[in-house]
C-alpha cells in the first residue's frame, strides 16, 4: 500500500496498491485529506445507523410493521416551514436522464440530449471498481469545466458538449457500501462520504462560478436521522471548503418503504439543503419485499404486474406529491426503464408505454421524471408538455382530494405468479450479476435497461417465492428443487447465446454460483453487490 497522508487530527489515510496515475490530481492530498476527515467525523455515526437498520429488521420479522412517527408528529403538522427556494436551474426538472458515471461517451450523449437534468450515477448503474469510481469522478472534474470532449480512437466517433445542456446532478452510493480501495485509520471508508466527498471538494466552488452548484441525488435512506446525518455533512463540508450554507441541493430518493412514512421529516432535516424527492419505484419494490420478507401475506405477484397505478405503489406516488407540494419542493417521478429497438413496430409499443406511464405521472402531480436513454427523452417530455404547457413545474397541486393512510402504503399487489416469470427473473439476476462482475453496472434486457436496483428485484422475488412455497399458476410449487432445475436450464440458455469465445471470457459461472447461493441462502441477503463486491477486479 502507497500513498499514504496524515492531517494534524491523526487521521491517516491510504489508497490501496497507489493512486492510478491518470487519476492523481482527483486523488490529491487535498482532497484525500478531505474525505479522509469526512469519514473521522461522520463514519461512526453512519455505522450505528447501520446497526439500528439491523435491529429494526427484527423487528419486522417478528411481526411489526412500519408507522407514521409519533415523535416527529410536530414536523408533520407544522404548516409553516418551506424547504429554501428552489436555484435557477433547477425550477424546471420535466425529464431528468441518468447512467453511469464512468462512461465518457454516455455522459456527453446525457448532457447533449435534451434533458432539464442529467444524473451522473455512481451507484446502481455504475460497478464500483476503482476504475470505475475515479474514472467517473475524473469525468464530472472534466464536464464541469467542458473539456469533456473527446474522440474515440476506436470507433472514430467525436463526442463534443453542445453549447446548452443538462444542468448536472451526482449520486453517490448509498449508506450501505463501503469504498475498500480507500482506508482511513487502517479501515474502508464510507463509499457514500468518499463519492460525495471528492465530486464537492473538486467541483462545488467550479460550478457556483459558472451559474449552478453542487446538486446531489441521495439513495436508500430509510429515515428521518439518516437524512439528518447527510444535513450535517453538508453543513460541514460547507464550512471546511468556504462554500455559502445552502449551495448544496439534493434531491432524495425515497427507495425504501420505511422513508416512505417519514418522507415529511426527511424533507425537514434537508430543507435549507433539499432540491426534493424522487420516487424510486424499482429499489422501493425491491424494500417493499425485503423489509416483510418473513410474512407470506406480503408476495408479490410477477414484476411485470407490479404497476405504479394500483395499490401501495400508487399510494406512494400520491403521497410523496402531497408532502413536496406541501413544502414547496419537487415530486420527482420514476424511471422508464425501456429503451429504443430498430424494429419500428416494437419500438412503436416501447413508446406507447413510455407515454402511458408519463401521462400517469403528470396527472398525479409529478413535476418531472425519469429516462435512461437520449433516444426517450422527447417521448417523455410530451405528456408534461401538453399538461403543463410553459410552465416548470405544477407545485401548486396540492392533492388534498386523497388521503394515504397507513393501511394503503402497505396493500400489497395481487396478481399470478407465473413460470414464466420465474424464468425472467433468474435469467435476469444471473446475466446482470455476470456483467457487474466485469464492471459493468447497467445492462439492456428484453428491451428493458437493467441497474442493480432492477436486479434486485428479480432476486428477491425469486427468494420470496421459494421461502414461502409460493404455488406458480399452473398449480406448481415453487420448490428447492425446481428452482435449481430453472437456474441449471438459465444457465445453458445463457451460455448457448454467449457462444463459446464469449463464455469463456466471461463471469458466467461465477455470476451463477452466487445468485444461487443468494437465492438458497435461508437468511436474506441485504444487498446482492455486498457479496459480489468481494470478487471484483479493483484495477
């Protein structure tokens, strides 16, 4: 190990194996130093929240369920506090686009195509290889300073900003992970202070100089304290770096059903920081199973028919939009996941859905949403546009006509649970796993663009139905032994598209192996990357 510097706190930090070369001046001593004391200052408090999530899950599974807070009830019914107004440019979010960080071509292509917003992700469509994190850091050093413009030496294709783009937005990885490549006092650092840390100390003060500030999106919280715990970051790193309180905005990602009943407090802990709240329909599905893993009055039915207009998705949607309206923030709408195809009939139903879930969204409330390809961003514009005309945003709907109760953020989906949509859910888990573990972190999939959060889902429901015996539509029971039969048939799909030269560079077998181990697995695995992460190439 190399690379090693020390404030006068006795914070010491280390990159494991040496910086990169092409990434020195991202990893300065200046800034390792930072982040370095970002992790000494909020590392443990990061980590007794991680304790408490543990504590509260078994709780769950003994039977009790999540509540609207009575601690907090004052937050609630304070009628009076707004989040601090809204910057420039960000009062008109109708379609944001994001992807993976790390992509160069991908990151222009985002900021060039039309977008309000462009989120540079580094969480769940990005792999978290060392590569992978600084290569996007150095991308974001490089487009907030447009001299991101580049040609591809092996294609031959130019990549150049146009002279307007997207106004950028950054995600870093959620609580949960942690950065190994990155010790401080001899231990990982938190991936979340280490991602948030270095894109601020390199391109806050850079973007105030050239009309925009450092705006953040905030994943996988699960409550109010976990929110207030990032508040307390960016006051901090505010101060240290002589950047005015209140630059910072972040829009969080309500992702988990538990920051579901405390989406009021979370805006509260954020507001002089809060740029609004997003709804993040596919990790919130994927909490949704997760959290009532134990209890069989909880299994939903076949992905594809866990709809956002129905039930406790639909009750989400309607209840966020109160709460940000409520506080003067926005209410972000989800992710269409699928993406353009080059035959004109299917591409014609790929955009018939694409418009169907747009114009949902819009008449619920929503300010705005989400697409992952430049080739959607005009489809998903349309319905806003012919809803809301000139106008940013539509605050001013209120949705005082419903009431959520409790009861209705926890109604579960009916519907079949089908063979084929087992096999859907096993092919996809293993063929995104096999891709992550080459570093790569979205994946196109039956013309839908897959992320870990996607991923996720298909094996959680697989878990699910399996723990619980659930009996498929044909009257076949979801057994150890049929499922095993299923990933063994996946599996030689899988490699019999590969075709031999493919298979045998690829992660395949691995990848197999452990959704596997996950699925069979009699206790629940908290995230599917925390046991890949452990078999990834850091080069």
């Amino acid at each position: 190990m190399d690379g090693q510097g020390r404030r006068e706190s006795m914070i010491t930090w280390e990159v494991v194996n040496g910086k990169p070369k092409r990434f020195e001046h991202i990893l300065s001593p200046e800034a390792l130093a930072f982040v370095a004391e970002l992790q000494g200052i909020f590392g443990m408090y990061r980590e007794q929240f991680l304790t408490e999530r543990t504590h509260k899950q078994v709780r769950f599974d003994a039977g009790k369920m999540p509540h609207f807070r009575e601690d907090t009830v004052s937050i609630r019914y304070d009628e009076f506090w707004r989040v601090a107004p809204i910057p420039a440019d960000l009062v008109c979010r109708k379609v944001e686009i994001t992807g993976p960080a790390s992509k160069r071509s991908m990151v222009v292509n985002a900021e060039n195509s039309g977008a309000d917003c462009y989120m540079a992700d580094a969480e769940d469509s990005d792999c978290p290889t060392l590569s992978n994190v600084l290569q996007g850091q150095l991308n974001m050093y490089d487009l907030v300073r447009r001299q991101i413009d580049f040609k591809d030496e092996k294609t031959g294709k130019e990549y150049k900003l146009n002279d307007k783009i997207a106004t950028l937005m950054f995600r870093p990885r959620g609580w949960h992970l942690l950065e190994k490549n990155i010790l401080v006092n001899g231990r990982p650092m938190s991936a979340s202070l280490f991602d948030f840390g270095i894109y601020f100390f390199h391109n806050a003060k850079e973007l105030m100089e050239r009309g925009s500030g450092p705006y953040f999106y905030l994943p996988k919280l699960e409550n109010y304290e976990e929110a207030r715990l990032w508040n307390d970051v960016f006051v901090f790193a505010q101060r240290r770096l002589g950047v005015p309180q209140g630059t910072i905005r972040a829009t969080v990602l309500i992702e988990t059903i538990l920051a579901a009943f405390e989406m009021e407090e979370i805006l509260y802990a954020l507001k002089n920081h809060s740029a609004g709240l997003n709804c993040g329909r596919w990790d919130y599905i994927f909490s949704y199973i997760k959290k009532f893993r134990k209890h069989p009055g909880f299994i939903l039915p076949d992905r594809a028919q866990v709809t956002m207009d129905r039930d406790f998705l639909k009750a989400y949607c309607v209840k966020l939009i109160q709460v940000c309206h409520k506080r003067g923030a926005h209410a972000m709408g989800g992710m269409a996941a699928q993406i353009p195809l080059k035959d004109p009939e299917a591409n014609k139903k790929v955009t018939e859905k694409i418009l169907a879930d747009k114009r949902r969204e819009v008449e619920a409330g929503h300010d705005g949403t989400w697409v992952p390809h430049p080739g959607t961003v005009a489809i998903a514009r349309q319905p806003f546009d012919e809803v809301l005309g000139d106008k940013p945003n539509q605050l001013e709907v209120m949705r005082e006509d419903v009431v959520v109760t409790e009861f209705d953020l926890l109604r579960p989906h009916s519907g079949e649970i089908t063979e084929a949509g087992l096999r859907t859910n096993i092919s996809v888990g293993i063929q995104y796993l096999e891709a992550w573990l080459r570093g790569i972190g979205c994946v196109p999939l039956y013309n839908l663009m897959e992320d870990a959060a996607t991923a996720e889902i298909s094996r959680s429901q697989v878990w699910q139905w399996l723990n619980h015996k659930a009996v498929l539509a044909d009257g076949q029971t979801v057994t150890g032994e049929f499922v095993a039969m299923m990933i063994r048939g996946e599996f030689d799909k899988i490699q019999e598209e590969m075709g031999a030269e493919k298979y045998a560079a690829s992660k395949l077998d691995l990848a197999t192996e452990l959704f596997a181990r996950i699925i069979f697995s009699k206790d629940f695995t908290e995230f599917l990357t925390l046991p890949a992460y452990e078999h990834l190439k850091h080069n």
